[in-house]
C-alpha cells in the first residue's frame, strides 16, 4: 500500500475558521453522526477512577483490589481514569502550557512545521486521504519520542522556548507509567509481567505524541473535534483539558461525556491490545465533542508496539474453545488504515477477525 506524499486538497488550519458564524459544509457530519444523535448517558454516570499508588504500598489486600479494579475496567470499559501514577503534577500543567502557547504563535510559526500523510509528523488539521471526506473540527500537533531512530527534536517546535525540553521530560516519565502499566496488564490476564511487553518488542517499542487543539465551534452541534473511532495502536496514556470537557466514551450504545479528575490520565486500550488478548481486553470507540464558549487542548500519548513486530493473540491465551480470532499483522501494516481512510469507528479490527 503506497503512502500519499501530500494531502488531496488544500489544507485549511480550524484555527481560522473559529471566529466565524457559520462552519463550512466540510465539517458538518451527516445527521447520525452528530453529537445530538444517540442519547448522552445521565451526566452522573463517568468511567473508572482508580488510585495506581495502590499497587506500591506493601499492602497486599489494597494491591489485589487495585489490580481487580484495573481489570475490570479494562474488559467492561476499555477506558478508564488513573490518580497518583508518578508523572510529576507540575509537568503535566506545564506540557499543557507550552503547547496551548505553540497554538496561538503566529500563523507562519506553525506553518513552518507543517506535516504531510507520508509520516504525519507536525502540525497538521486532518485525518486520512479521501478527497472530498467530511472533517474534524481540529489542528493538532504529532512527533515521534520512540523510537531513538525517529526522535528528532528539529522537528519538535522550537517555541515556546520551553516546549522541546518539557516534551522530552513529560515523555520521559509517561514512558516509564506506560511500562508500569503493561506489567498490570499482563498480569491480570495471567500471564508473566513481562509478556505484554515483550510482544510490543520489550524496551524497542514505539511511542508518539498527538497534541490535540480543538478551537471554539459556532456550531457545535453540527461537527465532531474527532470523530468516532477506537485507536490502532496499543495503549492510550491521555492528558485531557482539565478545564473544559469534550472526551466521549460509547458504553452501551450510548455516549458518556469523561469528566476529568484533577491531574489524573485517562487510559484506554488500544486495537493491538485487543488483538494480542484475544478480545479479553477490548478497545472502545470514543470521540471528542466540541463548543462555542472555549477551546480545548489534549495531548494523547501513545503506547505502541514496535512497528515492524507481527501482532497476534498470545499462545496461552488461545485455546480450543477459543481459537485465535486474529491473524498476524505489523502495526506498520495496520496503522495505515486510519492515516488512508481517517476515524471510522472499530470497522478495521472487526475486519480483521479471522474466519473460525
């Protein structure tokens, strides 16, 4: 499958548009895809919250309800809220700055790092290829952090002055919880902590970074920050807007507006996760609503397999009565699926599982 070296029509930065009355016709979805389109759960309901410090106490009661609590979250939601998981407070607010800034430089600033579908790397305002596809009410920002290979910071924005070296911390240590996290994983599907990450390539794993900018909407009801879709990759380590809700989780053929917990991530599983569990863990399609009154930003670090690595479910989780419901592929592979075609629901795994 041959990658686009450039997009099918000219670009044009959401940014730009947020001062108008009326949004263009590109972003206005079809009727069943709009917000109003399928009841809202009542505003009461909200994903998991689960305290991660339980699992490092020494109090083996409290680490076994931790890591229950952490499973059923993952096979009854695919989502759900993280507290005290040993990413620094005071950095998170300060990635969420310096990017808010890089957002409101001038045009020619942002114009001087813009991507293209061959990579997807910089600034960019959509997803997928199809000339004339209804879009996102979005800019955003993608870089590589793993890996090393593809680190390379001439890419990164060079203002504010502070963001490269905020980038490579925050990184740093979401990196690390990341690791926490796939030993969790492994273990409640009863396996040895390390074979998660071992499928993903051990420490050679890929990780990037997608900093979301969702600009105030005149017609929010019309249009989609992102539509819905479940992510490709492995695991999503999210950084929501600790101000101004927007996330969507579907539970239930209905849509649950996440309602952030103060400095808390917002995790879900990726399609790779659910390949490698053999549906145990499941990924759950979400998608980002937007309003009038204030924009919106979020960073959505990704957790990913090395991209060349053949993805399957694990031999101990395959048995008789439940055969492989997926054949190998690469995440390189996979993964282009959503930078052809965009956002489109959990059409790609559900197409994948093989015929029994």
């Amino acid at each position: 499958m041959n990658r686009p070296l450039d997009w099918p029509e000219p670009i044009v930065r959401v940014q730009s548009l947020s001062d108008t009355n009326v949004i263009p016709d590109r972003y206005i979805k079809p009727p069943p895809e709009r917000p109003s389109f399928i009841p809202t759960i009542n505003a009461d309901i909200n994903i998991p919250l689960i305290d991660f410090s339980g699992l490092f106490t020494g109090d083996e009661a409290l680490r076994a309800t931790t890591l229950s609590q952490i499973s059923e979250a993952c096979r009854e939601w695919g989502f759900f809220q993280v507290v005290n998981h040993g990413v620094k407070p005071e950095l998170m607010d300060s990635a969420c700055e310096a990017w808010r800034q890089f957002f409101h430089q001038p045009m020619e600033v942002k114009q001087a790092y813009a991507n293209s579908p061959a990579t997807y790397e910089g600034y960019g305002s959509r997803l997928g290829v199809v000339k004339g596809a209804v879009l996102d009410w979005s800019d955003y920002y993608y870089l590589h952090y793993l890996p090393c290979s593809l680190r390379d910071h001439k890419k990164w924005p060079a203002l504010p002055t502070s963001l490269r070296e905020v980038i490579d911390e925050y990184s740093r240590q979401v990196v690390k919880f990341g690791g926490e996290l796939m030993k969790v994983l492994a273990i409640n599907l009863g396996l040895a902590e390390d074979k998660l990450q071992n499928a993903f390539g051990g420490e050679d794993i890929g990780a990037c970074l997608r900093v979301n900018f969702y600009p105030r909407c005149p017609q929010p009801s019309l249009a989609l920050g992102l539509s819905s879709h479940s992510d490709p990759g492995g695991m999503t380590i999210l950084l929501p807007d600790q101000h101004v809700p927007g996330l969507q989780v579907r539970k239930d053929q209905s849509w649950i507006t996440v309602k952030p917990a103060p400095h808390a991530f917002i995790v879900n599983i990726g399609d790779q996760i659910q390949v490698l569990s053999n549906t145990i863990y499941k990924s759950v399609e979400h998608r980002v609503i937007v309003n009038s009154n204030m924009e919106r930003v979020s960073l959505a670090f990704f957790y990913n397999p090395k991209s060349d690595l053949p993805i399957e479910p694990v031999r101990e989780l395959v048995t008789p009565e439940k055969p492989a419901l997926y054949s190998p592929m690469t995440f390189d592979e996979y993964r282009r699926f959503i930078r052809l075609r965009g956002p489109r629901g959990k059409s790609q795994v559900e197409s994948l599982t093989s015929p029994r």
